[in-house]
C-alpha cells in the first residue's frame, strides 16, 4: 500500500497548486491571467494530454489484433506490449548514439 500511494503521489499533477507556484515566483501563461484562470487551462490541458496518450496506448495495443484481422496471418507473436518496448529502447540507444557523438565533438 505504500508503494502504491507513493506512485500515486509521484504521478499526480495537480493544476491548482502549479497555477499557485507559478504566480509566486511571477511567472505567468501568455493570454491566461494568474490565479484560477491558469488553473483551468493546466486541467483542461492536462485533460486533452491524458486522452491522447490513452487513445495512442489503447491503438497501440489492438493494432496487432486489427493487422492479424486484415491479413489472415494466425501465427502473428508481435503483440502491442513488445512494439512498445521495442520503440522505447531504440529511442533510448539513439538517445545515446546522440551524446556519445556529442562527447567525441568535445
């Protein structure tokens, strides 16, 4: 239970207290006024990211089945879980491959 509640703690965003950390410091969200105003726009932000993200994650993990249904291929073993780690290491080599370049420039 409490690895689950520090995860959840760790992943929540919440709009209010950002909106107020924001106008503390004297920052401000070009066109949104301090205060409430951000708060709204950091949730419906927030908001249309979530939905995004969900819909592109649930894609992921049908296409598969939706590929296997237009082929006709019965013996299709990639599944939406293993695309997903597949693009996530190989952005992370690349990620590398990028700063060793930029050392050896140094």
């Amino acid at each position: 239970m409490v690895l689950f509640t520090y995860f959840y703690t760790a992943v929540t965003f919440d709009p209010k207290s950002i909106a107020e950390n924001i106008q503390k410091q004297g920052g401000y969200i070009p066109g949104i006024r301090p205060g409430p105003m951000t708060s709204q726009f950091l949730n419906h932000l927030l908001n249309r990211v979530t939905l995004v993200g969900a819909l592109f994650l649930g894609l992921i993990a049908i296409l598969p089945n939706i590929v296997q249904g237009f082929s006709g291929i019965t013996a299709f073993s990639v599944g939406g879980t293993s695309i997903l780690i597949v693009v996530s290491v190989a952005l992370e080599i690349m990620k590398q491959v990028d700063a060793q370049l930029s050392m050896y420039e140094y």
